[in-house]
C-alpha cells in the first residue's frame, strides 16, 4: 500500500432542511393526487424513500487505498488500466474532491472527498501511474446539488 486516507460520507444539513424537504415532497404528493396524477406522487413517495433508507443506511465513513496496482474504495477495487484520468476539484481554493474518470460504460465517475493535504500527497503519487486532468469542475447540476444539500 503506498497512501491511505478515511472521509465521512455524513452530509452537513440543518434541521430545517429535513422540514423543508418534508414540506415540498408532501405537498408535490397532495398536489399529484388533488390533480389526479396518482403515478406522479407514487413515484415522488417511492424515490424519496429510497434516497431516506440508502442515506441512513450507508457506512459513514469511506476508506481509500492506493496501491501500485489499484485504488480501493470500500471494497471496490479500480485498476489503474481501467482509469482514463483523475482531477482535483477545488471550491473557493480548497480541495474537495478527487475525480475518477473510468474507462467502463455505465459507472463513469468516482468522486472521493479529500482535502488540501492530501491533495499535496496524491500529487505526488498519482501522476507516476494515471493521467491528470487539471481542467475538471462542477458541472452547473453539481453546483445546484451541492448547494442544496443533496
């Protein structure tokens, strides 16, 4: 093993963001069912339940390993063959995550959170066996998610 690092996958929400999301998933129900669109507040139940049992129900802390061979994700294991390039994404001069962009056709992208010491670390490392992509960003849809919690 050649670096190793642990981060929280916990998400950093007040309580009135659950009333919030309460609120407005609520009312999208009761507006589906006053205008008769009964699939419409099925769905909306089903994939807010979803996203309420796979948040509560995940580790909360992720652990990454790299190796000559691989990076390790939980127990996922990605081969360097298999990654087209890595970036580092930075908000407001921090880093925030580390971008994964894989080779394979249905899971494109791996984001890891990091910060700015470990960016300096993996600086070091990671260009000895994947290729750097220093332009990566938030996409407009990433900056929404982010800055509504999701």
């Amino acid at each position: 093993m050649i670096y190793s690092w642990i981060f929280s996958t916990e998400k950093d929400r007040w309580t009135s963001w659950y009333l919030i999301a309460a609120t407005v998933m609520i009312a999208f129900v009761i507006w589906g069912f006053v205008s008769k669109m009964y699939m419409m507040s099925v769905a909306i139940l089903l994939v807010s339940g979803i996203y309420f049992f796979s948040e509560n129900n995940s580790d909360p802390e992720v652990t990454v390993q790299i190796t000559n061979l691989w990076i390790k994700v939980w127990n996922n294991f990605f081969d360097f063959s298999k990654i087209s390039s890595y970036s580092f994404i930075y908000e407001d001069d921090k880093a925030v995550l580390l971008r994964l962009k894989l080779i394979n056709k249905g899971f494109k992208i791996v984001d890891l959170k990091i910060d700015n010491d470990i960016t300096l670390d993996l600086k070091a490392i990671l260009p000895d066996f994947i290729r750097e992509d220093p332009k990566e960003d938030f996409t407009t849809t990433e900056k929404i998610i982010r800055l509504l919690k999701l």
